[in-house]
C-alpha cells in the first residue's frame, strides 16, 4: 500500500521549484503523491490548514505537514 503525500503551493517560483525538486523525487511506488496549487484551488486552502500547513510550499506526509522554505503565508491563500 503507497502512503499518501500532498505537495500545497501557491505557483510562485520557490513553490515550482521545490515542487521539481522535493515532490517529485518521492518514489512514486512508495507514495501516492498529489499536487495541490492552492492559487488555482483555493477551495482546497482550509484542507491544507487542518493537515497543519501553515506556509508553502509544503508537503503532507502521512498525515505530517513538512514546510520547504516560504513562499507564502496560508492566510495569504484564503
């Protein structure tokens, strides 16, 4: 069974670029990885506030929110 990975950004460029290098590094026959662009899909902003992100790029592993750099604030996305 993979265990489930989300990658949230927002689509500035330190989010690209730890998307190219962090999410996409994950063994995709371990982890179930999904990209979640908040500033596309703002709906999603209050899930990746209860799964703990409180910046992004972030990643959600597991259940465990993991914040790469800073790209921006949460509250910043809605």
């Amino acid at each position: 069974m993979k265990t489930s990975a989300i990658f949230y950004h927002a689509g500035c460029p330190v989010c690209v670029e730890a998307e190219q290098s962090v999410a996409q590094a994950l063994d995709p026959a371990r982890y179930e990885v999904e990209i979640v662009h908040l500033g596309e899909q703002a709906g999603r902003v209050a899930e990746a506030k209860s799964a703990g992100v409180k910046s992004v790029p972030a990643l959600v592993l597991a259940g465990q929110s993991f914040h790469i750099n800073f790209g921006a604030g949460i509250e910043a996305l809605g």
